[in-house]
C-alpha cells in the first residue's frame, strides 16, 4: 500500500490507527533534515502510519515537518512521558501519542490533548485498569523481555476487547507471529530502519525494507481488525 486517503489520516478512534498497516516503524531521528525523506520511504513502502520518538532535540522539528510536507503520512509522537511532551508534540502536528508506559497524570494529559493515543503496558493489572478507564488500545511493551506472544495469548480470552501493538525486541522473523494473534492490531519495530541506512541517507533502501514489512500483513483477515474495534 503506498499512501492512504486523507480522510483515513484524520484523528480517529486509536483501533483506526491501529489497523493503517501491519507494522509502526518507531523512528529516532538526530537531524530533523531527514524527516521529510524518510517519512516518503516509508509512506512510499506501505507504512503510512509513523512513531517518531522524543527522544532527541530534533524530534518536535522532525514531526512538524512531517505534518506539513507528506500529506500521506499519519505522524505520531512517541515516548511521552509527561504532559509538557504531550502539548509539545500536538502543536508540532503530531497525530496521536504513544507513551511506554503510564501514570494518572499523563493519562490524564493523554486524554486533555484530543488526540488519539496509546498507552504503554505490561501487565494484566494494568490492562484492566485501562479498561476500566473506556481504553482499550494500548502498546505492550516491552514486548519481548515482558512475555511476548504467550502473554498476549493469554491475555486474549479473559481480555477479548484490549487489543494491543506490542513493542520491542520484534524483528522480521518474529512479527508474523504477533500479526497472527486475534488482539494484535499492529507490531512496533526499527527493523527497516538500519543505522547505516539511515547514516547514509539511502532512502530506497528504508523504502524497500518499509515495503517487505508491510508484506509481513498479508494472509491476515481484512475484516479482523473491523470486527474488533
């Protein structure tokens, strides 16, 4: 898929959002200069929907430039961790937030920005909270170290309305097996954004890598992610 509508880019319930593509590259950007491109790989590769961490300088700048220049992209700010970072990256444009975990506060600002967002969990105590709370689109992270496919698998039948997109430590070769679970809507990785591609600015390559993950969703049922929102 290269790019999608613009009404589909709109703020929309996070299970939308959820179900952009089978894969949320989470980006970590030094040089603002390389948004614009990179966001153009990955859109142009099927990955329309993008997590632009907070994590340097450059990240506000990276998501505003984002907004602005590639309509086709669904820019999301990632790694909020409080409510300054929360108003900061909705006025830089920032389509929905991300967070790696919670508290009442930042839920709180999560919440007071409008924006979609998905709040970050690893446990069945705070999913529970969460529902409690009319959430039920949450990020697992970090995936891998907190129990992977056999949590979430567990999780499915007691938790059948949170759906989640798990987080950290998932490559190419374990992705298919999160996609097949019945409350995974969509994986978070960096896999097709190697360092060394992105040092050298070879953005065909980022785009081939966005196009190969993208692939990593066909075979799913079309209608699943519909069917559970």
């Amino acid at each position: 898929m290269g790019g999608v509508p613009d009404a589909a880019c709109s703020a929309v319930p996070f299970p939308a959002v959820l179900g952009l593509a089978p894969v949320l590259p989470v980006v970590v950007l030094r040089d603002a200069a390389d948004a614009v491109p990179l966001a153009r790989a990955l859109v142009a590769g099927g990955l329309p929907a993008i997590e632009v961490t907070l994590r340097t300088p450059a990240a506000l700048d990276a998501i505003r430039a984002v907004a602005e220049e590639v309509p086709d992209a669904v820019v999301g700010a990632g790694t909020v961790l409080d409510p300054a970072q929360a108003t900061a990256a909705g006025a830089a444009g920032a389509r929905f937030l991300v967070s790696p975990g919670w508290s009442p506060r930042l839920l709180g600002a999560l919440r007071d920005s409008g924006l979609p967002f998905l709040p970050g969990v690893s446990t069945a105590s705070e999913v529970v909270t969460l529902l409690d709370e009319g959430i039920t689109a949450m990020k697992f992270f970090p995936a891998e170290a907190a129990g992977g496919t056999a949590y979430l698998r567990s999780l499915a039948a007691p938790l059948p309305q949170a759906r989640f997109c798990p987080t950290g430590g998932i490559g190419p070769a374990t992705a298919p097996s999160y996609l097949a679970l019945p409350n995974v809507g969509c994986v978070g990785g960096t896999w097709m954004l190697p360092g060394d591609a992105l040092a050298a600015r070879d953005w065909p390559r980022v785009e081939h890598l966005a196009r190969e993950a993208a692939a990593l969703g066909r075979g799913r049922d079309p209608g699943r992610a519909a069917k559970r929102r």
